[in-house]
C-alpha cells in the first residue's frame, strides 16, 4: 500500500520546501506529487532543488494558472498510491499533523476524512472574521444536505482513497471543497472530520480574497446543494456524476 501526499501550490516559494521537509515519517510507503499551478516565482525551482534531495519529491506543472481544483485533480490522476492526501503549501494545517488523519481511511474505504479548523482554539489571524462566519455557515447547510454534521466545509487538508478521488466531480469552481462533498454525498461515503490545530501562514499571502471570492464559495455552496438533491433525485433513473 502506498500514499500520495499532493501538494497543490501557487506562489509559494517562501514554503515549499520547509513543507515538505516538515512532513513526518508515516507509517505506509508514500510519494510527494507536487503541482505547481502555473507560478510566477521560484516555486517550480525550489521543488526541483529537492527532487535532487528526495526521490520522493515529484512533480506536475501547469503553464498557466488553473486553480486548485485542478491542480488537484492533476495530482490524483498522476498519483502512484492506492491513498491520496491533499495538503496545502502554506503550512497553516501543520505537516507534522498529517498522521492522524490516516487511521479512518485505513479502516474502511467508503469515507472522506477532512480536517476541522474549529475544534482547537487558533489565532485569530489565521482566519477572517468573515471566513469563519461564511464556514459556520455553509457547514450548517451541508450538514443538512448531506445529513451528517460537519464543522468546517473548507479545510484543504483531505484523505480518501485514490479510486474514489478520481471519481470526485473536481474543477466546478477555482477551489474544489465543495466539489468534494458534492462527490461524497453522491457516493455515499462516510464523512469522517479530524480536528487539526490551524495556524497563520508562515510566509506569503493567500490568493484567495473576501471579494469576490466569498460571495462566489457561497454561490457554489447553494448550487452543489442544488445539485446534491438533483442527483439523488434522478440517479435512479441513471443521472451519471461526471455530467454535474
């Protein structure tokens, strides 16, 4: 059994390294995929010093910018492992937690383990007021679309099993955590959340911004709930996943 960790990155030459470095021994054979996302730093750089470093280290690159859910989507299908992890650059999800989120997807395959952010208290900087209102709230939303409880929709650290992450409706929007539920509520997988202690970003800055960005994630938000009870409305009748 192998993992691929997949480490999308856009900008992010100031971590890269210090990310990977920081991930810990694991307990299954595991790969590093990361997909830089059409940077305009030295980030493709900065992995290819390392890959000279650690046979590990592997990577996919985009010309141009594609957004997250498609670098992660690129990951997932260049991935050797029979488990995938997504895990961001900025290191605001520590490396060093990454274990614990692998016991849930060792015990069963039909599951998605996420991260919680809201369990550990974290600094305030870390997250906008705004961002932890907007994710309170969509997270109740899922809650009842999916009929489970989740805490936090947007965490980016995830683990599941490589043959149900390629049939994840990845690449709807720029990010891609909704597009996970969305293929989780549609399969039927356990949702499982592991709380993590969330930090500010060590360097850099985020590329995602209040606005617009947080008026399109809760426009997206509405229309995978949309979209979740559409497919589970017709499925029966052979509404295929890949055509959401």
């Amino acid at each position: 059994m192998k993992l691929s960790v997949i480490i999308p990155c856009y900008n992010e030459e100031e971590n890269i390294q210090q990310c990977l470095r920081r991930i810990p021994p694991l307990e299954i054979e595991s790969e590093y995929v990361v997909v830089d996302d059409g940077s305009k730093d030295g980030t493709r750089q900065k992995i290819l010093e390392l890959m000279k470093e650690d046979a590990r280290v592997r990577l996919v690159a985009f010309d141009s910018n594609q957004g997250k859910a498609k670098a992660v989507k690129a990951g997932i299908e260049q991935a050797h492992g029979e488990i995938v992890m997504i895990l961001d650059a900025d290191m605001a999800v520590r490396p060093e937690d990454i274990t614990v989120f692998l016991a849930p997807v060792f015990n069963e395959k039909n599951v998605l383990v996420m991260g919680t952010r809201f369990v550990y208290p974290f600094d305030k900087k870390a997250m906008r007021w705004i961002n932890r209102v907007s994710n309170r709230i969509t997270a109740w939303l899922f809650s009842k679309f999916l009929k489970t409880n989740i805490t936090d929709t947007l965490c980016g650290t995830k683990v599941l099993w490589r043959e149900e992450a390629l049939k994840m409706p990845l690449g709807r929007d720029r990010w891609g955590d909704f597009d996970f539920l969305l293929g989780a509520g549609c399969r039927n997988l356990k949702i499982v959340e592991v709380p993590i202690h969330y930090q500010p970003r060590l360097a850099g800055s985020s590329s995602m911004k209040p606005f617009p960005d947080g008026f399109v994630l809760f426009k997206e938000c509405l229309r995978t709930g949309y979209l979740l009870a559409r497919y589970r409305f017709a499925n029966p009748f052979g509404f295929p996943l890949d055509k959401l």
